[in-house]
C-alpha cells in the first residue's frame, strides 16, 4: 500500500542557478549536493535536483504543476521575493486560498499556496455551480 508521497525530482540544465533558487528564494533545507545534484528538505518532502543536459527550457502548455504550502503571515513576503527574483508568473490564482502560480529557472511550475485539502472541499461544498457532476467521497 502506498503511503505518501517520498520525493519530487526536478531535471535542471544549471545546478548552480537552480540551487540558488530552491535555497535563496524558496528557503529550501540543503541537506547534500554533489556535481550532478543536490537533496533538499520542504517540510518532511525529499527534493531532488538533478543535472540534465536534455531538461526542456520552455513552459509546457499543461496545468500539471507542484504546489508548496504557505503560512499566511509568510505569504506576501514569500510573493515579492519570488517576483523580486525574476521568476515568471505563469497563471492568476481564481480559486480558494491565496496562490501564486511562478516558473522556477527551468521552467518546471510550481505554485505557493496558502491552505490544503480541508480548506479545498470546504470551498466546494458552498460551489456556485461551477464545478459540475462532483461526486463525494468519505471515509
């Protein structure tokens, strides 16, 4: 049985600069880097970097992104830094919580949120009919 989540990998085209935004901008734990990677901690998720000459440098049309929690308090200084830092934002947030939808130096998407699943379905079940055919599910 699977019981989470136990790490993210991200191909990067330069090492330095991408460990210098996870660490600088985002705040990310460096916990090891060697010549072709670097391990981080978010909270209690493994993060990867790793050096690859074939990483894409251009935003895929998709909405597949990573999503990191934030405090409240901590997100509108999180916010500047990351605009502060060049990093381009790719989507207004139009749903529950505050979100800031960025591009890291690779172009991977990536969001800063403020809030969780709890907050999420509380916002559905007081929909305005936007979300057609939802079907709930319980414990």
């Amino acid at each position: 049985m699977i019981t989470g989540l136990n790490h993210i990998t991200l191909a990067v085209k330069d090492l330095d600069n991408s460990f210098s935004f996870y660490k600088n901008i985002l705040g990310f734990r460096p916990r090891i880097r060697w010549a072709e990677g670097a391990y981080f901690e978010v909270g209690d998720l493994w993060f990867c970097l790793s050096l690859d000459s074939q990483t894409r440098i251009e935003m895929l049309a998709e909405y597949t992104h990573i999503a990191f929690s934030v405090k409240q308090n901590f997100f509108k200084e999180m916010s500047e830094r990351i605009k502060k830092s060049g990093a381009i934002i790719w989507k207004e947030n139009k749903s529950e919580g505050d979100s800031l939808y960025f591009l890291d130096p690779d172009a991977h998407k990536l969001e800063l949120h403020v809030g969780n699943i709890e907050t999420r379905l509380k916002e559905k079940k007081v929909d305005d009919g936007k979300w057609k055919n939802i079907e709930w599910f319980f414990d």
